[in-house]
C-alpha cells in the first residue's frame, strides 16, 4: 500500500430529477495508496470534501503502509515493540484474526516475509526454494502474534513482518464512507482501485449505482465481464491476472497470491474472486483468501456462510472457463 499523492480532480454537476428535485453531483478523484480514487456524492449543493479525503488517506498511510518508513506497521516490523497502535491498526488486527480462524489460516498477514522474497512487497526479492520457504515460513502464522492490553503488539518472534495490503485498502474506503455518513451524505459511490463501496443510489438516473466486475482473463487490458447494481453494499475483487512477475531467465510466472500454508505462489486454477460484503475491509480479505485457497475449498466456504456473496470465475480439469455465483451475487446482475 504506497503513499501517493500526485493529482487530484474536483467536479460539480447540477440536475433535476423528474420530481423537480435539485440534486447536486460532487465529485473527487485522484491518487492514494498507489492506486487511483474516484468518489461521487449526491446532495442538495455544492461540496468539497478534498481535504477531509486526504485526512484520511493521510492517516491509513501512517497506520499501515509498509512503504513508509516511519508507518507504525513499519516500525513494528523492525522489532518495535513499544509502538501503541491506533483505532486503525487495531479495527484490521481484530478483523484479520476473525478472518483467519474463519478461513483455516489462509487469511494471514503475517505472510510478509513470505510476500516480500518472492518480489512483491517493499522488502528485499531473494531467490526462492523449498528450503528457503521452509525457514521463512517459521515467521508466519497469525497464531504467532497478539495484542496487549496495553494496545501493543506482541511477537513470538521479532522476525514476523506483518502485511496489511489485502485488507488496508478495503480498510481505507471504509473509513472514507464513514466519513461521508458522518456529513450526513445518504447517495454516494467510492472506488479505490477498482474495490467500492456503494451506500443509497443514483438519484440523477434514479437507479442503483452501477459498476463493472472486470474480465480476470484479459491482462494487458480491461473489459467488463460483467455489471451489477451496488446498493449498501462493498465489492472487492482478487486475482493473478495483473499482479504477476516473469523471471527473465527461466521465463517461469510467479503470481502475487502467496499461499500461506505452503509458502509458495498460488498459481491455481481459480483466476478471479470477486466479494460482496457489509464492509470492503471484509470484502477485500475474502477475496484474497479465496485466491489462496484450493477452489473446492473456497466453494464449500461460500456455500455454508450467509454473510457473503461472492462470483469467481475459474478453470475446470478441461481448461474451460467456468463461474460460480451465489444467489445473491446473480440477483444484482444487471442483464
């Protein structure tokens, strides 16, 4: 989760409904946490939250970004141990624990170490084996770590590198509609990298909010598989269609998904997970999980649950695309 901050876009459209309402469209857009944001919030008049949006960003970043040097998250995984968390690392901590039973271990941030040798954290790649991902494997386990009464955390070995980046982002666009509850705003949409969260509807069309769920097999562009209305609901998504590294030598693929249990990529035959949850946060650590998990697994998981709605696409024995969708998930397709 980097720390950006480059541009940003403010926009203000005014409209009536066919009942002769005003409706005021406020728009913010920009970059943060390495990733781009759009935001869109309805109301009576014009506003202009930027400042508020970057506060937030602002404080996710020193919380929990391991891209930032003096980050809490960062100063913990050099072995600080005095470091007393805030509201918003401890809200992740408990929620990633929760996720982690709940998911037999294959939700667990403590999988940085892990992340950041085979080349997609902000540590140091080195060459991978079995015996080096044996040694490294030692410092995961969300078992391994708790937090103190004192609101600190406590490591059963310094070495454990926490990784917050499957769950923060989700983390930050709940934080952010938070922010718009608290300013009294009903009709709103936030992006953040393609995960959102919509509260209300849009009023303008008189319609729920409509967004895309993009194509895992396309790589090098992006195509909508699909659209579904997002009413009151987050949406994260999670593949290896995008985050993936080539080996110039071998020319071997090494996907981002780090299976926690084994230590090695996940290169698995489900290419996308894409979540619907009462917060993106949720969303955001299904999704990963899912990807990590085998995909008998992570059916058999959605199957028993009634929180979740969820749509993965994956590959069967014969090398077809196939998709799994909940009833729920079904029902908001838009046809």
């Amino acid at each position: 989760m980097r720390s950006v901050f480059s541009f940003l876009c403010i926009t203000v459209f005014i409209s009536c409904t066919s009942n002769g309402t005003t409706i005021v469209r406020n728009s913010n857009s920009g970059q943060a946490l390495g990733t781009t944001y759009n935001i869109i919030y309805l109301s009576d008049k014009e506003l202009d939250f930027q400042a508020e949006i970057d506060s937030v960003f602002n404080a996710v970043n020193h919380s929990l970004s391991t891209y930032i040097p003096d980050s809490d998250i960062s100063k913990i995984n050099r072995g600080d141990s005095t470091i007393v968390v805030d509201d918003m690392f401890h809200d992740v901590f408990v929620l990633s624990k929760d996720i982690h039973q709940k998911t037999n271990g294959y939700f667990d941030p403590t999988v940085g170490s892990l992340v950041n040798a085979w080349g997609f954290g902000p540590g140091v790649q080195i060459k991978m084996d079995s015996v080096q991902v044996d040694s490294l494997l030692e410092f995961v386990g969300f078992d391994k770590v708790c937090m103190t009464e004192k609101g600190t955390v406590k490591k059963s070995n310094p070495n454990i590198y926490f990784d917050f980046n499957a769950v923060a982002k989700g983390y930050a666009i709940d934080r952010l509609a938070l922010l718009f509850d608290l300013k009294g705003i009903e009709d709103y949409l936030i992006e953040v990298g393609g995960e959102l969260v919509g509260r209300g509807s849009n009023k303008l069309k008189e319609k729920p909010w409509t967004v895309g769920v993009d194509d895992p097999q396309m790589e090098e562009m992006r195509r909508m598989k699909l659209m579904i209305g997002l009413k009151n609901k987050a949406l994260a998504s999670s593949g290896n269609y995008r985050h993936f590294r080539v080996d110039p030598v071998t020319g071997k693929k090494y996907v981002h998904t780090v299976d926690p249990i084994t230590g090695f990529t996940k290169n698995s035959n489900t290419l996308g997970a894409t979540i619907l949850a009462n917060t993106c946060a949720k969303a955001d650590a299904y999704a990963t999980a899912f990807m990590a998990m085998d995909l008998d697994d992570a059916l058999k998981f959605l199957t028993k649950q009634r929180e979740l709605e969820a749509y993965i696409v994956y590959l069967d024995e014969q090398g077809n695309t196939q998709e799994f969708m909940t009833e729920g998930f079904k029902a908001l397709v838009i046809k």
